[in-house]
C-alpha cells in the first residue's frame, strides 16, 4: 500500500517542487454495501461464493432488477464498479433456464474483449460457451464460432464489417439473441459513436428480421448524459444507473503543474518530462505505478527517460504499452503486471479501459486525457476496493489544462461532461442505409429505426444511383459491397493509404479530410514511434508514400480557411453578443508548411505547397461582435484581427470543457467583418463531414465557454501570449497576428464586464 502523503511530502522538500503543487483533493475511502443476490439458480450462486462475491453492491442489484422487468439498461459508474457482473449475471440466468439463448457483446477494443472473455470463464459454466469473435480469429475457427458460440464477444467495426454482410449465416444465433452488450459506451462518442449508432440500428433491423427480441446493456464511465447516450446510440429507451455504491480506499489526487522556464514567455516544463520525473521517484520508492500519455511517442519517452534515471534492478522492471506491439507482446506485458514483476507501466489509453492488470498503488496523468470521464478512468486504476492510492494530473502547456489546476472544482465538483453523438450526421447516416439495403432490400416503415433524416438521405442515394426502388422495397445498386467504403472511425468516406517505399508495407490510413494536414508532400510522420517523411502525395490513387527519417524537427502546415453560413439553425445572445448555432460550409486550402526545430520550436524554413482546396459541410457556432462593444472594449480596427484571433484560440482550446472531444476535432475563423454576418465574427466548426455534435455542445454551453476562456487568459502569466493561453499548436497562420491584452479585453466586454 502506497504512503501517498509520504511520498507527495518527500516531493515538496526537493528545491522548487513546492512551486508545482497546484492542489490536493482528498477522497475518502467509502465502505462496502452489499445487498443479496435475486433469484439465481444455486449453481450460479455456488459460481460466485467460489469467486468470493457474497453479495451484490445496490447498483448492480438495481440495474438487474430494471433488466429482469425486460428494460434496457445503461450502467454509468466509476472503475472497478462491478459493471461486468452486472450484464454477466444477467446473460448466466438466461442460458441457465434456457441453454438455445444467445448474447452479443461489444467491445471497443480487440484486447478488452479477449480480457472479458477470461472474466466469463471464471464463471465455469459449461452452459457458457464464449468465444471472441474479431480480426484476429482464424477463418478455419470462424464457422465453429457462429455454430458452437453461445456468447460471442466482438467489436463494432468486426460487426459492421463481417457479420452483418453475413447474417444469413448468424440467423439461428441472432433468432435466440437474449442481450447485446455494448461495453465502455462512453467511448462511442463523436464520428465513432455516429457510426456506432448506425451499426447498433442495423443489428436491430436484422435480429427483428429473424425473430430476436434481444435487451440491451450498455455500460460506461461516468458521463453527464448516461440515458441521453445510450438512447442516442441504440435509438430505444434505456434507464439509467449512476449511483456507484461500491468500495474504495482513500485517494489522494494531486493537481501537479511543471515549473515554468521562461516567464515571459509563459513556457514551461513539458507534461512529459516531469512526468517521467514523477515516475521515477515512485518507482525509486517500489510504488507500483502506471503512467497514461497522449500518444504512442510520450509513453515510450516516459518509460525510456526514467528507465535511464533508475539502477539496473529497477530499470528492468519499467516497460512501455501502447498499440502497435504484437498482441502477444501486450498480454506478456499485462500478465507482468498484475503479477507483480513490473513496477512501473508508461501506457496508452491502451490500458484505460477495463483491463485487469491487478492492484496499483499510483496513476500518473501527462496531461489532462480529453474528459473528466478518461480522467476518472485513468486514476481509477490505482487503488482498487480498499488499498489507499494516489492520482497525479500533470499539467500540459495548453489553455485547457492551465484553465483546470487553477480551477480544481471544474475536475472535483461539477458533473461530469456530456457525451456528444449524432446518429443524424448524413455523411455517416447515407453510407450505413446503403449498408443495410444491400444486407436486406429496405422497406420504408423500417427507415423509422434509422431516425429522422432517413427519408432525405433515401433521396440522395436514389438520385445518385446508389439505391433503386423495386416492388416498394430499396435495393443497393453496384456489385461492390458498400461496406468496404465505410470507415467506422472516420466521417469522410475516401482513406488515403499510407505506404512505406522502401518495403511496400502499408503502415496506416488517414481519411481524405485530415489527408493533405497530416501527409502532405515532406511531412514529417510518426507510426508506433518510428519517424517517416513523406516523400509523395497521390491523390489520383489516393497513397502517401513515406520513408524512413531521422530529422530532428517537426513539420506545420500553413493554411487558409473561408466560411460561408448555409442556414441557422437557432441562435440566441450572451449578453449582447448573438449567438448563432447552424450549417457552413468551410472552404481550406494547406498552400505551405513550416519545418520547426523538436528541441526549440524555432522555425527553421517555410516550404510552399501546391494542393487543392478541400470543402466540408458541418456545424458551426459563432459569436457576432458589435462595433459598440468593440468600443467598449477599446479594441482598434488595427488590433481586431490578432484579438479575435487569440479569442478563438482560447475558446477552441477550452472547448473540451463542455463537450467531449479534442482540440484537433474543430476548427476555427475569426474575421474583422464576415459578408454573410456584416459584423466581425469568430466561428467554430465541427472539423467532421456534416458535424459530430460538439460546437452543439459548445453553443449551449456559450456562457461557461466564455467565462472560462476569459479566465484562462486573464490568469495566465506570460506577457504576450503563450501555449497556455492563446497559441494554438494547429493554427494555420502561424499564431500570427495574436493580441492577449486585446483578447482579454474583448472577452471582458462579450461577458458585460471592464478590462484593464
């Protein structure tokens, strides 16, 4: 068991740490309830009593009990809240009193569901015959599966893609269905959960096709829309259980924010580094720890960096996770740690969902992960059931994570964020019905369980030529599967291959929105940590081809962007600044790309590129800015540009405060005088094909969005501006021209207060 004060007290007697100490939250350990098990068959009772669970904790109890009166169910509860349990029991008392019953469980990971079905196996019911059912199962075992399974454990992409297609030969299982499980349903959220609901309505569509009447449980997280979610995701109602009743130990979670290096320039320690500082001292200590980081790069570097701090006993007992090892490589990896052989993992969100890897005394955070739901997750994993433990956030040089240790009550004591999905989203709605008319010819009664846009995304495929109409019944047209055409992770339909010249392999895939920022011609790329340059952009062919490089900068893109407002959708006002929600269409164009120096930053040339423009429909809010309350705020026609500038900076980068989602998911426009407003405009837009719900959020959260962002500029030190404020690591001019007095200012007066 982990001293978590010791060890934080230790910290802060070394030179200049106490400076780091942002805030300490105490949470207090919560003891053990436990209410007794409903009708269960005796042999599933005497399963349990063997596995050491006596009893049930409240939630779970209540979310079975909503199941058996036939409802479906959403569990939304912390780590290690017995959520599994919930949905295993459920299906265990099925097949039980009828052995020909079948469940379907999603996960949306491959690892998570081969970890879930060692979970089944404990049960050791022979009536239980689980298997996983994804990418990795040999085609040899496949047709065993669909005969033998019972239970079958698989993946939303595994669904759309194979089984799906294939129905006729899941129909005797799909006739039985009892449960569909979908597991970590936070997680379906934006494009992806888009995409999710699709498949989880086709699945619907097809099981009632054969005669199944399956329930459904989806268990997440905590999310501040748990109901809303699932609704949204399967297109059915769902009750909701939030209330976690079971145990904890104390945890000791700690706001940690890097020593600056540069006060004027407002920069600081990277996340990373004093991560790795971190690490290092617990595992010194023989503190059992994992540290999460927001790539695939930053794990290995944590891991490496205190992997060269540590004595050779030590050293050997620290390793790196993330995807892209072998899978083999990942569950040695995960074994070692449950068992007690590593002391120390620097992991991906790899490991954040739900994983055994036994009982940790710390969890380390480089950087906040995105949502108060990862966040939760990532520090659950340290500290299960009664053993004391300790969290550290580690703050990054973002607006976002700067806004949130010197506001700790936004982590401690608001409701956690809501979880964004719009199964309307035509660009994913379109792609999915053509899906389902080639899987069964549609009837336009079934169009209902795809939502309200069906009908007009039905036109567009019939004026197309995608669909036709028969006998009244819709039917794909074209001999090639449009399954192939879908990216379940991706809104833009068209992938671009990313193709390694010297081996042929192909190393990835990038969808055709993101193509020309991320593999435009001499960009530098990293895959599962190895450093490529692209060499070549097809875009007939739609290929990158990249070669090894071992460059000691990083490459920009420089780029340009127009909106043009298609239809308001509602618009309101924050004080007297309109708010306006509704479509655009947003025109960019990548014209060039700065090479930066890794170690400074330092812009060491610009290259000049000649690509197309690209156009994408989506949703956007924006703000209007009165010429009076330009007065007001003191802000010159010459200081416009770099003030709403540096504003839209900000208020992208605190976005994920009120939405689920990334920096990098949206982007923005700010313009001293819009043709379409008549005034000087900042707009935010969904950076996906036809939106992903988020600048939604954002719109109706405009009050808190802007009360934060002002906040977040006003706080930070640096003179002129910096990354924790009003730089953006994705602006396409160059975070010029870029005005943080000016920002504040304006922000002052959109919130009706003075400045200055």
């Amino acid at each position: 068991m982990v001293d978590a004060r010791g060890f934080l007290d230790r910290l802060l007697a070394e030179n200049g740490s106490e400076a780091c100490l942002a805030h300490v939250e105490t949470l207090e350990a919560r003891g053990q309830i436990l209410e007794p098990f409903p009708d269960l068959p005796e042999v599933l009772r005497r399963r349990l009593t063997s596995l050491g669970i006596e009893g049930l904790y409240p939630h779970q109890r209540s979310a079975l009990d909503l199941l058996d009166h036939g409802g479906n169910v959403i569990v939304a509860t912390g780590t290690a809240s017995g959520k599994t349990l919930v949905y295993n029991l459920s299906f265990a008392r099925d097949v039980l009193e009828d052995e020909k019953r079948t469940a379907l469980y999603l996960f949306p990971t491959k690892a998570l569901a081969r970890d879930q079905l060692r979970q089944v196996r404990e049960l050791k019911l022979p009536q239980i015959r689980a298997a996983v059912y994804d990418g990795d199962t040999p085609q040899a075992e496949r047709p065993l599966i669909r005969r033998n399974a019972n239970l079958v454990m698989t993946n939303p992409d595994m669904l759309h893609a194979s089984i799906l297609p294939g129905h006729a030969r899941w129909a005797d299982f799909f006739l039985r269905l009892s449960l569909v499980v979908l597991d970590e349903a936070h997680v379906a959220r934006g494009v992806f959960g888009s995409h999710v609901a699709m498949i989880l309505r086709r699945l619907r569509r097809m099981v009632s096709h054969y005669g199944g009447q399956p329930r459904f449980v989806l268990a997440s997280a905590t999310v501040g829309n748990p109901a809303e979610l699932a609704e949204r995701l399967v297109g059915l109602p769902f009750a909701e259980v939030t209330e976690d009743a079971s145990p904890r130990g104390q945890k000791l979670f700690v706001l940690w924010n890097p020593p600056l290096v540069d006060e004027e320039l407002g920069l600081r320690r990277s996340a990373v580094t004093e991560t790795s500082w971190l690490f290092e001292r617990l595992i010194e200590s023989e503190t059992r720890t994992i540290a999460f980081c927001r790539t695939r790069r930053a794990a290995e570097l944590v891991a490496e960096f205190a992997r060269r701090a540590l004595p050779g006993a030590l050293k050997r007992r620290v390793k790196a996770y993330r995807a892209g090892y072998l899978a083999e490589e990942r569950r040695e990896l995960e074994r070692a740690l449950a068992g007690g052989e590593l002391l120390g993992v620097a992991a991906t969100t790899a490991l954040e969902l739900g994983i055994d890897v036994g009982s940790l005394d710390a969890a380390l955070l480089a950087g906040y992960p995105g949502t108060r739901a990862s966040m939760w997750q990532q520090a659950g994993r340290a500290g299960r059931r009664s053993e004391h433990s300790l969290a550290m956030l580690v703050a990054q040089d973002d607006p976002l994570d700067q806004y949130l240790v010197n506001h700790p009550e936004d982590l401690f004591a608001k409701p956690p964020e809501a979880a964004v999905v719009d199964p309307a989203n035509p660009y994913v709605l379109a792609p999915h019905l053509a899906c389902a008319a080639r899987e069964q010819p549609l009837a336009d009664e079934e169009l209902a369980v795809f939502g309200e846009g069906a009908p007009d995304a039905v036109e567009r495929l019939l004026e197309q030529g995608s669909l036709t109409r028969r006998r009244g019944l819709l039917h794909h047209l074209g001999r090639e599967s449009p399954h192939r055409q879908v990216d379940v992770r991706s809104a833009s339909g068209a992938l671009f291959a990313i193709v390694d010249e010297e081996t042929g392999g192909l190393l990835g895939t990038v969808d055709e929105a993101r193509a020309f920022w991320h593999v435009h011609p001499g960009a530098v790329y990293l895959h599962q940590g190895e450093q490529y340059e692209v060499s070549e952009l097809d875009l007939v062919r739609r290929v990158a081809l990249v070669s090894r490089s071992d460059a000691d900068y990083y490459t920009q893109t420089r780029d340009v962007t127009d909106v043009r407002v298609l239809r308001v959708i509602d618009e309101t006002a924050i004080g007297e600044v309109p708010a306006l929600f509704g479509d655009v269409e947003v025109t960019r164009q990548v014209v060039g790309f700065q090479r930066k120096l890794g170690s400074t930053q330092e812009t060491i040339e610009e290259v000049p590129l000649s690509l197309p423009p690209q156009t994408l429909v989506t949703k956007a809010l924006w703000w209007l800015l009165p010429r009076r309350l330009l007065i007001r705020a003191r802000i010159t026609a010459a200081m416009l540009p770099g003030t709403a500038l540096a504003a839209e900076h900000a208020a992208i980068g605190l976005l994920p405060l009120v939405a689920t989602c990334d920096r990098w998911d949206v982007g923005g426009l700010s313009t001293p005088l819009h043709p379409d407003t008549g005034a000087a405009t900042i707009f935010i837009y969904d950076g996906y094909p036809g939106g992903a719900g988020i600048t939604e959020r954002g719109y109706e959260a405009g009050p808190r969005l802007l009360e934060a962002t002002f906040e977040a500029v006003r706080r930070c030190p640096c003179a002129r501006g910096c990354p924790s404020c009003v730089q953006s690591p994705k602006c396409g001019n160059g975070n010029e021209p870029l005005d943080k007095q000016g920002a504040a200012a304006l922000l002052a007066a959109m919130l009706g207060r003075t400045w200055g």
